[in-house]
C-alpha cells in the first residue's frame, strides 16, 4: 500500500509505454510470435480470470478455488504456445485467419519500484476466420510494464473479457 | 406430460442406414429435424442440469437449459433440489438472468411477480389489484419438470413424467460412469466458474466427437501434442486392447494403458497422484476399471452431456438452433483430493480443454464447417460415411454394452444415431429397444461390480 498519491509519469514515460502497447499490437497482427516476446519479462503472468453474472445483491461466498480462468501462463507457456502456432500443423491457421487489434483507453500511472508503470488500456480484436466469418472481441487491461535496459517489458497482464458467453469457437490470439 | 408437435410425421430411419454405415446430412442442418428434436429427444430425455456440489446450500441456484428451455435448478431448505422453467407465468418473461448465486426469492422484472426457490408464487407488487377469484396462487408458481434425479452428484432432470427411473436410463453405463464418478471414496465435485462458448455447428458434432471419436485426436490436435511432448506426434494406438463401448445412446471409448490421458493433461502432479490412489481404485472397482481410467479416453451420456475421463473436463452441449449450440465446459475433481491437486488439476484442463487450450482450439472449427457447410442444398443431400470398424464387435466377459474392439472406431457414434432414431420413432418409451438389453441386472450398486464375468 502507498502512503502518498504518487506524481505522475514523466511524458517521455508515457509516450514510450503507449508507443510499446501499439507495436505490440502490430507484431501481433504480423505473427512476429517472436518479436512479441521478446517484450514480455522473464516472470510475465498472463491471465484472463472467469466471469459469472450475479446479481448485485448475491449474497453466496466467492468459490472455494476462485472463479476460475482461461490463461494463466508464465514465460514458458507462452513459449509454448508460440511453438504450437508455428509448427506448421495447426490446421485451423492455415490459410491464416485475419487478425486486427486495435488498443485505445491508455492511462499509464506510476507505481513503485520507480522502473514499473501500471497501464490501463482497451483492445479491440477483430478477427476474421478461415471460413470467412468474423468476431469481435473486446477486452480491458491491466498491466505492468518494466523499463529494463532501454526498453520497456510487460510483466502482467490480466485480461477481463466483455463477454459472458463467448462469441467465438476458440481463444487462439493473444490479447 | 406429452409435447405434440402438430403436422409432421416423416420417417427419420431414412436418414441413416447404420448396419451399412452411413448418415444423412440433413440431420445437421434441417430446421425442421431440429424442432422435432426438441420436442423428441430434449422434452423426453433425463438431462443433465448441475452437479449438486455447485449449488451446496439452501438458495443456493444456478440457471441453465433443458433443450431451448430455460430452467432454475434451485436448492431447497429441506436440502432436495427442484428444477423449474426460468419463465414467469403471467407474462412469461425470464425470472432470473443470473448463472449462479444464493436467493430467497425471484422476482420478476416485467409486474414484480415473487416467488420462493421451490417456485411457488408468494406475492407480487400492488397485490391489491387481484380481486378474490382472479388468481388462483397455488397454480401460478414457476413450473417444476417432471422428475428430478441425481447420480453420484450429477443431477438430471425431465420433463416427461413417463420417463424410466434416472438409474435405468443410464442402465449398465453407470458401470463406466462410476469411473469419473466414484473412484475414490467421497465422490466428486465442480471446481471454479462455467466457461460458456457460442459455436457454429449442429449440437450432434460435439456429442458424437467425445463419444467415439478418438481418430481425430492423432490428426486434428497435432500441433497440440507436439507442443506438449517435446516435438511428439500422438502415439499409435493399441487397436487390440482398446474399445468402444455403447449403452442406449450413451458410450465410452478408451484405451486400457492408464496413463494416456492423465499425461496429455500435462501436469504430472496429477498422474502421481492417481498413481498414488490405483491400488485403492482397482479394490474399489475392479481391476479392469482401474485400468481404464486414466487411459486414452472420452464419453458421452445421451443427448448432450460429454467428459473426459483423467482430463476432468466435464461439457454440456447446449442447442441453440440447427447451425449453432453453447458449449458449456466445467472442472470436475474428487472430493478428497488434496487442494494442490485440485488447483494442478484445473490449471491442467483450461491449459489444454479451455477456450484458450491447446486441444481445445482446434475442434470448434471442424465442427462449424461440418455443419454449416450444409446450406448448400446438392452438399446436405450427400451421405456420411460411419462404417469404420463396422466389423469389429465382439463378446467381452468383463466390459458391459455394445462392445467393439479397436480405440479407432464408428461404433458408438453408431449406437448414439441408433438412439437418436429411436426416440425421434418411438412415442412411448416403452416401446424403444433396450441396446443392448441390461446385463448388469437391476443392481442399486454397479461400483461394487467388477464386470460381466462375476454375474
Ligand atoms: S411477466 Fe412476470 S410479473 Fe408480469
Ligand atoms: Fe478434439
């Protein structure tokens, strides 16, 4: 817990961390997988918890293991994943789908250590599939992004999906 | 309860020729077939509604659908579980939009009609403008379906009061189903939230994929395994001590390795761990079970209910029109299992059958294209081929149902259509075949049986 409001990032920190979102976004849309993670920390978390709709009033206990989540994956899993797209035998990629994501909504805010920002952003991903049909998927964002070297690297991600049900057959992209 | 469907009367067998091995495509497609189906299978079956652990205590409750109809599926003070439309009866708007929580009442949006978790209707707002007479309040709660059961923690529900007993519905197959069920003393329980997902293609695709169909699984999740084996293609299978086993539309094919399953799941906590319970599992159900489990598997209970057993994800396929059904998919764990082992075991299924895993995202298309494939009009008049292994039943001594030898195999999609065109022919229940007859005899306990050969 911080005692103090902390001031706020300097300029040239937010421009550089906006900047980092929307050419990961770009490599993303590319399939430059390796370009992509060459910007996530050694100890990135990546999660996208489950939601369930209650009402405002609900008075049950939260579940003993939590709600549950869709990712949850460190640097190694992501490897993981990136070796699956790029073996060659995902069928459901080939040709590949169009993928665009547009990020919008950045609010980029101090934290502690002084080298981390917490970032706050939309994505919108709009996917077109091989069989011509097309989804819109859009999400919320909260990240930490660490200045390491001259570059900034996210280090967490969790994801909150605006979807209850989700419109899509799969969750093969990254967010 | 009877559901009349007014005008049509075609004969489905045309639509399939099992003993030759073939389907019609119509089936996937038809808007016509499908109506009938709700009205045929949906409306008649035991369907699966929640397992009691997800609703534990009084008000607890959870909304889901028999077929297109929603329903509350509700816990009762007196701890019995009651299951009744999501539908109001004055205007019939929906009376709960919530999927889960704990409630006294639920109130309707549309005139603020009340009513307690058994569905009785308790009051209402400005009550004064009923005069005595105008409503009768005993006849207006939620309507409960017919019968509501529970095995071993599933809890299914009908609305067809002439149904058979949930135990004889799911007949001899509890033999297998007490193999995720009740492999370890304490039995099983739901863990985290329902992921739910929209999917393009005919109900059917799912079902008859968890059913039988372990061929793709070598294919279609290629790039899956590889990434989870250091490069591996999925093994071959052993096609001489694998099988295929159908029980009235409900079916289990699987390996009796052991292990193929627990490693696909990729988390080698959990294998140690059933390694570790195996010798308990083998006194409590046999030897041949305690081979099964864990091995290369997965199964269906007719109509729409669909696991995998030693992967622990537990799915219902929802219909949502000919071309589409929600995919809902659920964590199932025993009990007594240590909380590690529980967490590895849900990190486990969302990494490989969550939206996001690895063998999941690579089915929803097959099955959408499958389907939707069929607008064109000459393609939806073309037959399918379902004639693999269609030789290769045999007599087991030990393993109950319709058995076929060979992990690679149409069989039990077979036996499923089978009891699909039974229940879409037959208008008693009475009347439809037993397939095969009941074997097991008409046990209360079929954990304590370790097979045929012990009758
Ligand atoms: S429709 Fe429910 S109170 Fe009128
Ligand atoms: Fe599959």
């Amino acid at each position: 817990m911080l005692d103090r409001p902390l001031a706020p990032p300097p300029v040239e920190v937010i421009v550089a961390v906006t900047q980092a979102l929307h050419r990961e976004a770009r490599l993303l849309d590319n399939e430059d997988f390796e370009g992509w993670l060459a910007m996530l920390g050694k100890d990135v978390s990546y999660r996208l918890e489950l939601k369930s709709r209650r009402f405002r009033a609900d008075r049950s206990p939260p579940l003993p293991f939590g709600p549950g989540v869709i990712f949850n994956e460190d640097l190694g899993r992501l490897k993981m994943r990136v070796d699956r797209l790029k073996s060659g035998f995902v069928w459901a990629e080939d040709p590949p789908n169009y993928i665009r994501r547009a990020v919008s909504n950045v609010e980029v805010l101090a934290t502690q250590p002084d080298n981390e920002v917490r970032v706050h952003s939309v994505l919108v991903m709009h996917r077109n599939r091989i069989d011509g049909t097309t989804r819109l998927l859009t999400a919320g964002r909260t990240d930490l992004w660490r200045s390491e070297g001259g570059a900034w690297l996210l280090t967490a991600r969790e994801i909150v999906l605006d979807h209850s049900v989700l419109p899509d057959s799969n969750l093969n992209a990254f967010f | 309860m009877r559901f009349e469907r007014i005008g049509r009367e075609p004969d489905y067998s045309r639509y399939m020729d099992l003993k030759e091995g073939w389907l019609d495509r119509r089936i996937f497609s038809d808007a016509d077939i499908y109506e009938e189906e709700l009205y045929r299978i949906f409306a008649r079956s035991w369907l699966f509604v929640a397992h009691e652990s997800q609703i534990p205590s009084s008000g607890d409750f959870l909304t889901t659908h028999m077929g297109e109809d929603a329903v509350i599926v509700a816990r009762q003070p007196d701890g019995s579980i009651r299951v009744m439309l999501n539908s109001c009866p004055h205007r019939g708007n929906k009376v709960c939009f919530a999927d889960a929580g704990n409630t006294r009442r639920f109130v309707c949006n549309y005139h603020g009609w009340a009513f307690d978790t058994a569905g009785d209707l308790k009051g209402m707002h400005e009550e004064y403008c009923y005069d005595a007479g105008d409503i009768d309040f005993k006849n207006h709660g939620l309507k409960n379906v017919a019968k509501v059961g529970n095995y071993k923690g599933l809890v299914f529900a009908t609305f067809n009061s002439d149904a058979p007993s949930l135990e004889a519905w799911l007949g001899d197959f509890r033999w297998y189903l007490d193999m995720i069920l009740d492999n370890e003393e304490g039995g099983t329980e739901f863990i985290g939230g329902c992921i739910k997902s929209v999917i393009s293609a005919n109900w059917k695709f799912g079902v008859e994929n968890f059913i039988g169909d372990a061929y793709h699984a070598g294919w279609t999740h290629d790039s899956g395994t590889r990434s989870m084996n250091n490069g591996q293609p999925f093994p071959p299978i052993d096609m001489d001590n694998s099988y295929h086993a159908s029980v009235n539309g409900h079916g289990w094919e699987f390996g009796t390795e052991g292990v193929g399953d627990l490693f696909l799941l990729g988390r080698p906590k959990v294998m140690d761990y059933y390694n570790k319970i195996r010798p308990k599992m083998e006194e409590r159900l046999g030897e041949m079970r305690s081979k099964i489990f864990g091995s290369v598997a997965s199964a269906s209970i007719f109509p729409n209910v669909s696991f995998l057993p030693g992967i622990s994800t537990f799915r219902q396929w929802q219909p949502k029109g000919p071309m589409q059904f929600e995919l809902k998919t659920w964590v199932i764990v025993n009990k007594n299992m240590p909380d590690d082992i529980k967490e590895e075991v849900t990190k486990g299924v969302m990494q490989t059958f969550g939206p996001g895993g690895t063998f999941e995202m690579d089915d929803g298309e097959n099955w959408e294209n499958c389907t939707t494939v069929n607008r064109g009009v000459v393609t939806r008049h073309e037959r399918l081929h379902y004639r693999c292994g269609i030789g290769r039943q045999i007599e087991h001594d030990t393993l109950p149902g319709i058995v076929y030898r060979g992990q690679y195999n149409d069989a039990n999609q077979r036996g499923f259509y089978q009891r699909w065109l039974d229940m879409m022919t037959h208008d008693e229940f009475g009347k439809m075949p037993a397939r095969p007859e009941p074997q097991l005899g008409n046990v209360a306990e079929t954990r304590d049986l370790p097979g045929l050969f012990a009758l």
